[in-house]
C-alpha cells in the first residue's frame, strides 16, 4: 500500500507542473511578443496548423468511406467556395460540414 504522504506529494508535485506548463505561455508571452520569429510564427502557424489537421481529417474519413473520399471532396470544395465568395468562416463551415454529413448519411457517397 502506498503512503498517504508519499500520494500527496506526487499529486501535489503533478499540480506544480501542470499549473507551470499552463502558466508559462502567459508568463513568457510579454517578453517573446517583441521577437520577429515569434511574430513571423504567429501570422504562418495558425495556417499550418489547420491545414495539416485538415489533410489528417480528410485522409482518414475518405479511408473509411468504401465509396471514395467523395464526400470530403464535395465538403472541401463547398467550404473554399463559400469562403471565397462571402468571406464569412463561420457560414464556410456550417455550410460543409452539413454537406458532409448530408452525403455520408443519406448515402449517396456510401
């Protein structure tokens, strides 16, 4: 059986660190907001992030589609051609996302 005190002492040194991780993006962020990496990071990251989670997305559900990537193609495409013509990223992904699920559960791409 493990010792109470020894229990909390390794949850209470679990809490430090995860309290530290959490808070160290706020600590640093004042004095790294000056660097041009950092800056450079900031505007092509977010673009980067999201393409790759999409790709990993799309890969994976046209994989489990016997029918082809279809539906994620149709969802894609609607979602590039809203948000070029309304600018709107909310609308863009509302849009495809119902265009996906729309096609996967009445069957026309399965």
């Amino acid at each position: 059986m493990i010792d109470t005190s020894y229990a909390l002492g390794v949850l209470a040194a679990m809490a430090a660190v995860t309290f530290g991780l959490r808070a160290l993006p706020f600590l640093a962020a004042r004095f790294l907001q000056s660097h041009p990496l950092v800056q450079r990071l900031g505007r092509f990251l977010p673009l980067a992030i999201m393409t790759l989670l999409l790709v990993h997305t799309l890969v994976g559900s046209a994989r489990e589609n016997p029918s082809g990537p279809w539906a994620e193609l149709a969802a894609v495409a609607t979602v590039v051609a809203l948000q070029r013509w309304r600018r709107q990223p909310l609308l863009s992904i509302l849009a495809g996302t119902a265009l996906y699920v729309a096609l996967r559960n009445i069957g026309i791409s399965s």
